[in-house]
C-alpha cells in the first residue's frame, strides 16, 4: 500500500465512512465516520510520500513505533494518541490495515 488511493479504497470498506477534503489544500484527506463525523484517518503527502495518521491505543503506540521506522508520532497531532504511517514500503499491508481498523474502532465510539 503506497498510494492514497488504496489507503482510501481501503477505509471506504468500512460501515458509514466518506471521503472530506475540510481544507483548500486539495492534498489533504481526511476519512469521516458518517455517525459522528469524526477522522479516523488523515491522508496527505510529505517528504516524496503519501502518509496516513491513524489514532492508536496508547498501549500500542510505542509498539508500532518501535516495530518501525515509518511510524512516527503524528504530524500536526496529539503524539499520545496518534501516529503517522510513512507509506514508503517498509510497513507490511496487513500491519497498516490493522492500525487503520483500530483507528476507526477507536474514533467510531460515541462519545457519553
């Protein structure tokens, strides 16, 4: 998974999800859980690669980010409870669509 398009391809299989484009930089994705419309992945290019930035249980953070190197805490987020996904090849498939279903797990719960 390398392009923005898989990457949206990919959380459109989830239930109530559309595509935002919420700022002018047309280079900016973000994905919306209809229901709440909150973001549960943000897609955008930096440094020569599509990145994603995914919310995570802060008990995984640290384990993805020290499992790889394209896993950084999140640009121009809460770096407790996001990461970015540096799409460059390194980070298997099934490893970016693991934290991508567990971002929308975490996202998709209603607030009380």
């Amino acid at each position: 998974m390398l392009l923005r398009q898989e990457v949206i391809r990919y959380c459109m299989t989830f239930d109530k999800v559309y595509e935002d484009y919420p700022f002018k930089d047309h280079t900016w994705t973000c994905m919306r859980i209809r229901d709440t419309g909150r973001i549960f992945a943000w897609i955008y290019e930096r440094n020569d690669h599509i990145w994603v930035n995914v919310k995570c249980d802060p008990q995984w953070r640290d384990f993805w980010r020290d499992a790889f190197s394209s896993v950084v805490p999140a640009y121009h987020m809460n770096k407790e409870h996001w990461n970015s996904i540096i799409l460059d090849g390194t980070v298997p498939v099934e490893d970016i669509k693991r934290m991508i279903a567990e971002s929308y797990e975490l996202c998709g719960r209603r607030k009380r």
